[in-house]
C-alpha cells in the first residue's frame, strides 16, 4: 500500500518569444526539462524536487530563483502568454494527504502573474 505523496513542482512558461534567455540565466540552477519552438508558441519547462515532502519549499525556491532573473529576462517573463506552477502528487491508494501553501506565497506567485495546477499522477505498479 502506498500514501498519497508530494512529487515535485515543475515551472512551465508559453511565449510569442524566445525564451532561451530566461532557459540561460538559469540553468545550471534548476533542471530543465523541455525548451523549445512547438506550433505557434516557445514553451519552457522546468522541475524542482529539491527533495522536500511539501511543496511550499520548493515554490519558494522558484520564486527566489525568479527574482535573480536579469530586466531583460524579468520583461520576458512579464510578455508571456503562459505561466504555471504545477504541483505533483502521487495519488496513493491509502489515507489521504494534504498540504498547505500560505496566502503570502500565493500572493507572490499571483503577483508574478502565474496560475498554480495541481497534478495527481496514478500509483504504477
């Protein structure tokens, strides 16, 4: 039997532009899992696990990482069409499970315009 559990969060960024730049500034800081050119849009993904059990850890370590973009990379961001902040989970077959993310942080990652999905990704045996 498995508990329902914290997995990670992954950044996942939509643009009209290239955004190679903000991929640049940090890399080598977080692990990139995607960048590129998909139809009309660049997309940019990345994941942090940071080893943690709840998520607001890990989601502050994305806004500190955030903030030591550069402006140039600072105005990109605020150009583009996506931001989110996505919340894995293990849906577990037993208990339940629930954590806690604090209106300041919340207030944070609303004022740097993204949108926060959770995922729930089935047990595998």
């Amino acid at each position: 039997m498995e508990t329902p559990n914290f997995i990670n969060v992954d950044l996942e960024l939509s643009s009209e532009n290239d955004l190679s730049l903000i991929a640049n500034e940090l890399k080598g800081r977080i692990f990139i899992l995607d960048e590129g050119f998909s139809g009309s849009e660049f997309s940019l993904r990345f994941e942090c696990s940071l080893n943690e059990t709840q998520p607001e850890p890990v989601l502050k370590e994305f806004i500190k990482l955030i903030r030591t973009l550069s402006n140039e990379a600072m105005a990109l961001l605020g150009s583009t069409t996506q931001k989110i902040v996505d919340i894995g989970f293990d849906s577990g077959n037993q208990y339940q499970f629930a954590t806690r993310i604090s209106n300041t942080l919340l207030n944070e990652l609303s004022s740097l315009g993204f949108e926060i999905v959770i995922t729930i990704y089935p047990i595998t045996e």
